[in-house]
C-alpha cells in the first residue's frame, strides 16, 4: 500500500482464471481491511488470458472495494481484455485508467 495516498495495487496472475479466483479475492479482502484504504487499483499489466471466470473476478473485486467504502479501477488493461470487458457490458461498471 502507498502509505501516503490510501491505496493499494493488486497485481493480476498471467492467467486469470478459475484456479485465481479465490487466492485473489482473499488477497484483495484482506489488504482492503487495513485502515487508511480508499482506493483499490487492479493491476492487469501482465494479463495474457481473461475468461469468463475472470470478468467475474473483476466484478467480485469491484463488490469488495465498494463494500469497504473504496474505489476501484483498472489500470494497464492490455487491448484484448479491454475488448473483452467491453463486449461483455462492463466497461461501465469497472473504471480502467
């Protein structure tokens, strides 16, 4: 976390898929539990696979940081996520930066 603005960055796995979902939200939990967290950054730089199972991840990970009161948003989505997230009607719901 950057101690000085309240955020945290959570790096996603190459491969975002059904062995990640649970590892990933139990990490995303447990750092949005730490006081000063208003912001969640997703981290999707290194994403090479994105299916279904991951969307549902992103949306999971949004419930989480509005559960905790923070924000949430994508940042280095790579072109074929992006494109995934908006054919799926996401884009709306996930900010990316």
């Amino acid at each position: 976390m950057d101690d000085s603005s309240g955020t945290i960055v959570l790096r996603l796995p190459a491969e975002v898929d059904a062995s990640v979902v649970d590892p990933v939200s139990r990490q995303a939990r447990e750092l949005l539990r730490e006081p000063g967290v208003h912001a969640l950054v997703v981290d999707m730089g290194g994403v090479v696979f994105l299916d279904s199972l991951g969307l549902g991840l992103l949306v999971r990970l949004r419930a989480l940081a509005d559960d905790r009161g923070a924000t949430m948003s994508l940042r280095d989505v790579p072109a074929k996520a992006a494109r995934i997230i908006e054919l799926t009607g996401l884009l709306d719901h996930l900010s990316a930066q």
